[in-house]
C-alpha cells in the first residue's frame, strides 16, 4: 500500500506537468493493489514540451528619503562631473552652460585667427567667427547615469566617480567660406597681374604662366586647428596655394588694342631717395593686367606696401602735419598719378583716400594717399575686355598708359573739374635757429593753406556734355610755417642746414 500511494503521488505530479502514463502488462486493479509484478515495465511519455519555471526577481523597496532623493537629481548632473576642468556636479543644463561659458569663453573673447596671403595679413576674430562650445556637452553630462537602475543611481550619488568631458569648440564654417571666397579673388588677380607683356603694339600672353588657386580644404583644417581654448592669438597660418595653368587666353588678350588713358605728373624737382621710390614703384607697377571685374590693389602690387623691405628707400613723408623720414616718401605722387588716368577712364575707385594737406603735383580733390595697410588705391576693371597698364619714369616725367579694347568707352569721355570753396589761410612764424648760420633765413617748413574742395565730374558723349555731378568733397588741413632765422657759429651749424629746405636767403660768401 506504501508503494501504491508513492505511484499515486508521482502520476499526479506527472499529469499536472502535461505528461500521460500507460502501464505495462494489463494488470487489473486488483493485480495493481496486490502488488502484483511483472517484468513489462511501465513507460511514463510526455506529451508537451517541459516548461521552465522563471521565478521574479523582487526589486529592492526603496525607502521614502531614497526615493526623494532620485527625484532632486533627476535635472541635475551626477556628483563629480566635470566638463574639462570645472566642476558641473548638482547644476542644471543651464546652470552648467553658464558656468563653463563664464569660465572658458570669457577669456576669449579678444581671440583672433590670423592668417596671411599674397603679402597680406588678416584675422578672423572669435567674434566674427561665432565660436562657441558645443553645446551637446550639456545633454552628455546631464545624461551621465540616469539610465542605470535606482540601486547605481543611488550609488552614483552617494558615492561616484570622477567622469570627465572634454569640451569642444564649433564655429561658423560658412563666414570662413565666404573669406575664402575673397581670397581667391584676389590670389586670382594678383597672381594674374604679370602674366603677360606687350611687344610690337601686342599684349602677349606669357608662356607657362600660372595663377593661384587657395587650397580650401588645407586651409579650412589649420583654421579647425587655430579654434581652440588658448588665449593667445595663433601663429600666421600662411594660407596653402597651388599653381594651377592661367585661365586667360591669347584670344581674350588680343582685344587690347588701343590706348584708352594716359596721364602725367613731373617729379623732376624731387631730391634722390624720393626720386628713386617713384621710380621703383612705377616700375613694381608697370606690365599689370587687369582682367574683366578684377580688383587692383597699389599696395598689394608693391609688394605689401612702400617699406623698407620692398626696397624703398626713407624720404620726407607727412605723418599729420609733421614732416618725417621713413621708408617710401614720394610714392603717392605714383598713386596719384594712377588715380588721374582711371579717372579719365570713368572708374570709379573702390577704395581712395586725399591725403591730410595739398600736394603739388596734381590739383586739390585729384591725389590719392597710401599708406600700408589702411590706405590704399584699389579700383575694379569694369570693362567687359582687359586692360594693361604701363609705367615710364624718366628722371623728370612720370607717365601712365591705358591700353584696352577700342571700343571700351563706347563714346564716353569725362572731365574733372576742382572747386575751391573754402580756404583756411596758414601762418608763419619767427624763431632764432642756431643750426643755420648767421646771415642765413630758411623757411621751413612751408605754410600750406587749409583748404575744401568739391569734385565734379563731367561726362561727354561724342564730344557733348550729358552730365556734371559732384564727384568728391575733399578736406585739407592747414600747415603753418616757420621762417626760421640763422644765429649759428662754429660747431652749433648743422652742415646740412639747407639741404631739402626752402632757403630764403643765404649768409654773405656762402658756398655750397
């Protein structure tokens, strides 16, 4: 009966596990209640697939003060986080971006990325450029365990670690586009400038000439690389140009067939140096070819500008109203002259500055001051052909020609003229010089009167006047004299007291 009731309890367990029993023999219950044996066995099937019993997992009851806990930190960054540096642990998102805004941004605020091309330097200021902190950091940083379970969180609040991000800065790839843009247009011209030369009456393209091309992927990477967290401004990244075959044809070059301009200004008055810079900027200047809505920048053409490192040599130039010696003097009177034969071509420059006093070399409202890298005289061909420009100083005559298509002032001439309409009339004064001899008077320097004046342009058509408009309205400010009488004797007399001076009277036996 003992091992009846043993079966009895495993076939129940059996059924309920889906499984069902033959017995073997065909023992009546009779036979099954005597114990009756036999040697079939008995075969126990299934008749389902066995199911595993999955128990759950019973999370941890957290108390009230935990739970209240998660709930304050559910917007704040976990403990010991820190962005670079600073610290951001229990901050907001927007209590976080000020404080590492504050902290690495506020010392850049004056930061500048400075580059140089073609003999000039530029910059990119942080500002302009829109450099910020990627902004992203923020969400990472407030993000940092909040996925884990309650158990890690707490962990991660109570206890921690330290977990690091390293900011990164972003800008406005698009503003360095655009300024690459620009400096192509002008490798492009300056590059261009020199590729030809005029024989027998014929501008002629020069064999193997080439022009530049901005490497714009090298150079957006040293821009990438210059954006960064130092506060000192980045060392000249000279921009990456490759030399690529000129895009001008002869084709193009041969619709130079004419001169179209020229003008002339004397400088046989001028001492050597002064002599010498007129001379070797004409000459930086002459053979340039300025294609259709190509921009000619003067200091760029000379090299950056008239220092001593481009070989000029120091002579007289106004700084204000004083009279100083530094490397260049006498090179506007080039630029002037420049300016004279694009006016007689109607263009119009996109850049032009008069200088602070009148000159004498062309009339008042016609010059055009240069003083690298703010002052410049640049203009743009508007012609729809070419033109060349040459340059001839003789020693006495500094002369400009013009050549382009014949037909490039469809008809037009203009005419400038100068209007004097206020006058601020100079003083000279008298003081005793021991650095000129006794008998000797010198005026220097020179008065020159202060003056305004208007500009108006007159424009021809086949020989008759179509229009007079105001041009320019030009200020010039007064430079009083000094009539400076000569007390010197012996070693007080500077040997070279009349040299460059006006004299206006020299002592009794007196010899140069």
């Amino acid at each position: 009966m003992h091992k009846l009731n043993i079966l009895i309890i495993s076939v129940f367990m059996l059924v309920l596990s889906g499984c069902t029993i033959e017995v073997g023999g065909g023992l009546t219950p009779e036979e099954v209640d005597q114990g009756a044996s036999t040697t079939t066995p008995t075969t126990i099937q299934s008749t389902t697939t066995p199911v595993a019993t999955v128990l759950p997992v019973t999370k941890p009851v957290l108390s009230e003060e935990e739970k209240n806990l998660l709930a304050s930190w559910e917007n704040k960054i976990y403990p010991k986080t820190l962005i670079g540096e600073i610290d951001v642990s229990g901050l907001t998102v927007e209590e976080a971006k000020e404080k590492v805004e504050n902290d690495l941004m506020e010392p850049l605020k004056d930061r500048r990325v400075r580059f140089s091309y073609a003999n000039k330097k530029n910059y990119m200021s942080y500002n302009k450029l829109k450099v910020a902190i990627d902004e992203s950091i923020y969400e990472k940083a407030l993000a940092r365990g909040k996925d884990a379970n309650d158990e890690e969180k707490l962990k991660l609040i109570k206890e921690g670690n330290d977990f690091v991000l390293e900011p990164a800065l972003i800008f406005d790839e698009d503003h360095v586009a655009s300024i690459m843009d620009d400096m192509q247009t002008n490798l492009t011209a300056l590059s261009r400038q020199f590729s030809a030369y005029r024989k027998d009456g014929r501008v002629l393209l020069k064999e193997d000439a080439t022009e530049d091309e901005l490497d714009r992927e090298a150079f957006m990477a040293e821009i990438r690389k210059a954006v960064n967290f130092s506060a000192k401004n980045n060392k000249y990244i000279e921009a990456p140009v490759k030399k690529i075959p000129v895009k001008i044809t002869q084709e193009e070059l041969d619709r130079i067939n004419k001169r179209i301009s020229q003008s002339s200004t004397n400088y046989g008055w001028s001492y050597d140096a002064r002599a010498y810079n007129v001379e070797l900027a004409a000459e930086m200047i002459s053979g340039s070819l300025i294609m259709p809505g190509q921009e000619f920048s003067f200091n760029q053409t000379i090299g950056g500008g008239a220092g001593s490192t481009n070989g000029f040599q120091k002579s007289g130039v106004y700084i204000g109203l004083e009279m100083v010696e530094e490397p260049g003097g006498g090179v506007c009177q080039v630029s002037s002259t420049i300016y004279n034969v694009l006016l007689n071509l109607g263009i119009d420059p996109t850049q032009r500055q008069n200088h602070g006093m009148t000159v004498g070399y062309v009339q008042p409202g016609l010059d055009a001051v240069i003083y690298a890298p703010s002052l410049d005289l640049r203009f743009k061909n508007p012609f729809d052909d070419p033109i060349f420009i040459t340059a001839k100083a003789d020693g006495d005559q500094l002369r400009f020609n013009v050549y382009g298509a014949e037909d490039a002032l469809g008809g037009y001439t203009y005419k400038y003229d100068s209007e004097v309409y206020e006058v601020d009339e100079a003083e000279i004064k008298e003081m005793d010089d021991p650095t000129i001899p006794k008998g000797g008077v010198v005026l220097d320097p020179t008065p020159k009167d202060g003056s305004k004046v208007r500009v108006y342009k007159i424009t021809l058509k086949d020989g008759e006047q179509v229009s007079r408009k105001l041009y320019t309205d030009n200020s010039y400010r007064r430079s009083d004299g000094v009539r400076r009488i000569g007390t010197g004797e012996g070693n007080q007399v500077n040997e070279d007291w009349y040299v460059d001076r006006k004299v206006l009277k020299y002592p009794k036996g007196f010899k140069k």
